[in-house]
C-alpha cells in the first residue's frame, strides 16, 4: 500500500461554508453555496474565532516577536493585533550578548514601586490589556536595548472564500460545526439537530483547547562533567 508523502490537507474558507451547509441539511450534495450564503458564512466564522480565543489560548496564534526599547522610555504600545504577552520575556542589551529575565508582574505590584522613574536594566513588566496592549517596564531602560517575548495576536481576518482560514489543520472540523450550528439556528431547523451539532461544537471545542495547550513544566538545566 503506498502512502501520501504530503500532509499539508487544508481547506478554504468556500469548502468550510461549503461543508458546513451539508451538514446543516442546507445544501444538497454536489451543488454550490451561493454568494450571499459566503458572505454570512464569513461573519459566522469572524464572529466564532473571536469568540473562540475568549475561552481559551489557542498556540496556533502565539509567536515570538522583538521589540526595540529607548532609552528613557519606559511605556510601549505593542501591534494592534495582540491580545497580551504569554510568560516572561528577556531583554538584550545592544552591548552584551547575555539577556536578562524580564518577569511579568501583576498591576499591584507595579503600582507598590515607589519610584517608577529609577534607570536600569528592565527586570520586571506590567502588561496593560486595554483597547491596545501596553508593557511598561521597571526599571526604565537606560539605553537602547531588545525585549523579546511571546505574544498572542488576534486570529487572521476571513476575508474571502479563497483563502484559508488562520487555524491549524487538525481545528478546521470546528469550523464546519461552527457554520452548521449556527445556520441550523438561523434557519430555524429542528431543535434536536441544532441541540445534536451544538453538542458536537461543545466536545471539538474541549478537545482543541485542550490540545492548545503547552503540556507541563519544561526545565533547562547543565550539568559538569569533571
């Protein structure tokens, strides 16, 4: 028996709609949505995702990223799309290949530092979580310096049904259960198929926030051999 040698199986936003309406009753087997179905379709989903990284931190949409950090400055608004930082982050002097931990504190304990102006090396963060996200740092940079840490950013945009949607493979089956859930509702189907898909959606979005996930305490630790 030969096996495919590729794994990249992906679907696009059409073929989710697509899907989605089969299973819903909606659409008969081998017939096409229509275009006014796409565009509720999208919102379906652009409103799902959202709702989706309320519950839970989905890693598909973590990243590492940088950030440049003056001297004197002490506040900096991170990308639009970014939700918070996950963990801690390490700072980089640009005259020093050593980094320095950075260790996220909750608000009380930025608001107990009694000089929030004193210079230095950052060893400590707040992240302010509002319309855009903010870090301030303590104590301020004295120089020029790199904040690298991992952030959590908002999930692409569906803008078309060409592209595909911004999750991992293995989450594109919530997807298809997300648009028939809600077109069963929409459509005013029988309560006992919108109460069967809604059970299904309820159990593939235990499993992938399960599956998102990181599994347990990683250590990196050195050892001398003498």
């Amino acid at each position: 028996m030969t096996v495919s040698a590729n794994s990249d199986f992906n679907l696009t936003v059409s073929q989710i709609v697509k899907q989605g309406l089969q299973l819903a009753g909606l659409l008969p087997l081998g017939q096409e949505p229509r275009s006014d179905q796409q565009d509720s379709v999208r919102l379906i989903l652009g409103t799902r995702l959202s709702e989706l990284q309320a519950k839970g931190v989905v890693l598909g949409t973590t990243e590492r990223t940088t950030l440049a950090l003056s001297s004197g400055t002490a506040s900096y608004a991170l990308a639009t799309d970014t939700i918070d930082i996950t963990g801690d982050a390490m700072v980089l002097q640009s005259v020093s290949t050593l980094e320095t931990p950075v260790i996220q504190k909750p608000w009380a304990n930025y608001q107990e530092l009694s000089d929030k102006t004193t210079a230095g090396i950052p060893t400590q963060m707040y992240v302010e979580k509002q319309a855009t996200v903010r870090v301030l740092l303590w104590p301020v940079p004295n120089a020029t310096m790199t904040l690298s840490y991992r952030r959590i950013r908002l999930f692409r945009n569906v803008d078309s049904g060409g592209v595909t949607p911004d999750v991992w493979a293995r989450q594109l089956r919530l997807l298809v259960l997300y648009v028939a859930h809600d077109l069963a509702l929409a459509g005013n189907l029988p309560i006992n198929k919108i109460g069967y898909l809604g059970g299904l959606v309820a159990q593939s979005e235990k499993t992938l926030l399960e599956d998102a996930q990181e599994k347990g305490d990683v250590q990196f630790y050195m050892e001398s051999y003498r």
